[in-house]
C-alpha cells in the first residue's frame, strides 16, 4: 500500500494525513485511491469517533498532481476517472457521522480547498496562504470547490479567488470564514487534537450527527431537513448517553431556580 496517505487510529480517533511532502501533498492517480479507500474505512469503523486530518511538510496540499497529469500521458477522461474517485472520498467523509478538524500547517492550492473544506472545524496557522491557480492553468474547480468554496465564503468571494490571481493570508482565511481558527504554526497540531479530544470526551455521537445534519441539509428540500432532524432527536434521546445527560441537565436547572 502506499504511504502517500497515513491512517493512524487509536482510542477512537483517526489521523489521516497527507504524506507527499515533497509534491506538496499534491494528490497523483494512486494518492485518489487511497483516499477514497480510507474515507471508506475511517466513516464505517464504529469505533472512531472524532478525524483529524493533517499534512506533512511546508504545505497542506496543492490539489491535484498537475506534473502527473501531464507527464503520465493521462487522457481527459482519466482525469475525469480520477476526480470522481477522490470526489468520492470528500463526499464519504463530508457526509459521514464523523466530526473531522483540519490541521492546516502551510499552503492550500487549488482542490486542496476542496479536501480541507471537507473537514468541519479548520485551524489553519498563521502562515498558511489560500489560493485558486485553477484558471492559471487553464483548468476548472474539482474535488468539490464550485460547492464548498462559496458554501463556506460565500459565492462573491469564491469567485474572487477563482476568477482573480487572487492569494489570501490566514487572516484573510479567518474573517472570510474560510477557516475557523489561526495560530501560530507549532500550535495548530496540539489545538486540533485538542478539538477532537473535546468531541471523544463529551457526547461524541451526538457531535457526528449534528455534523451529519448540517451537511446533508445543504442539499435537500426544508422540510426533509425538519423530518430528519425530527428523527434524529428521537433516536438520540433513545440512547443511555443521553438519558443521563438530560437528567444531570435537568437536576441542574432544578437547583439553580429560586
């Protein structure tokens, strides 16, 4: 197996990080594959409860392998191949039950937007640059940029990076609403464990499927929404967990009235 993604699980969280350093995480044919493979097995293991997904190296990622798609003789159709397999992992992972933080360290180019958008919480170190590039080279937004960009900056300002050889600094990142958090960067890894190890420590289950709901209720009709937030609740009340965690909360409310 190629170690271009490693997958680390250990006490219910799973570290999946990007370990093509030397490309900047730049994802080639093989590197697709397997991250469509380990989002498959990291959202179907009922073990894991939290993901954090990092890099090594200077960068985050930089997209797709640009230098392999044009020096493998790939076709457009192989290219085609290719992004929906990685877009399957996005789509695997964005849609699971799995509450997943970004450790993002370092650069962010092209459908590297879209894998770190694929994660719900992003700290992103004060260093950290944000760029398009994909008209530059005569290419158009994959690995799910059309959809996360504007979902996450709105539409105006995703065209801004698309449309303009536009670069913005981890501050830009953070009033856009891009990322959630910056830091210095010996400080993103331990913030992000930290953040998974809040979701593994409280109500772990409920955390995924808040997740769930928001990012499955981007794409379906008002009241689909309202009937499987209905269900949710339901279920989840069902459960041990939370039968004790209302009650302590009620308890409490209880002592601190008049």
């Amino acid at each position: 197996m190629s170690d271009s993604i490693l997958l680390h699980v250990e006490g219910g969280l799973a570290r999946v990080t990007f370990n093509r350093p030397a490309s900047l995480n730049a994802m080639d044919f093989e590197m697709g594959a397997l991250w469509r493979d380990i989002a498959h097995r990291v959202t179907n293991d009922p073990a894991v409860g939290a993901v954090i997904l990092d890099a090594a190296g200077p960068a985050f990622c930089a997209g797709g392998d640009v230098v392999a798609m044009a020096t493998s003789g790939a076709a457009g159709s192989d290219v085609t191949a290719t992004a929906h397999i990685i877009h399957e992992g996005i789509r695997t992972f964005a849609l699971s039950d799995k509450p997943i933080v970004a450790a993002v360290q370092g650069a962010v180019a092209g459908g590297g937007l879209g894998l770190m958008l694929a994660a719900d919480y992003i700290v992103a170190a004060d260093s950290a640059k944000f760029v398009s590039k994909y008209a530059n080279i005569g290419l158009t937004p994959d690995l799910g940029v059309s959809t996360l960009l504007p979902a996450a900056i709105g539409q105006r300002r995703a065209l801004q990076l698309l449309l303009q050889d536009t670069t913005i600094d981890a501050a830009t990142a953070l009033d856009w609403g891009l990322v959630a958090e910056v830091l210095p960067r010996d400080e993103v890894a331990a913030r992000a464990e930290a953040i998974a190890r809040f979701w593994l420590a409280g109500a772990t289950a409920a955390f995924g499927q808040a997740k769930r709901l928001v990012r499955a209720g981007a794409d379906r009709p008002f009241s689909d929404n309202l009937d499987d937030e209905a269900r949710s609740i339901g279920a989840r009340f069902e459960t041990e967990e939370s039968r004790v965690r209302v009650a302590a909360f009620a308890a409490a409310s209880a002592k601190s009235r008049p």
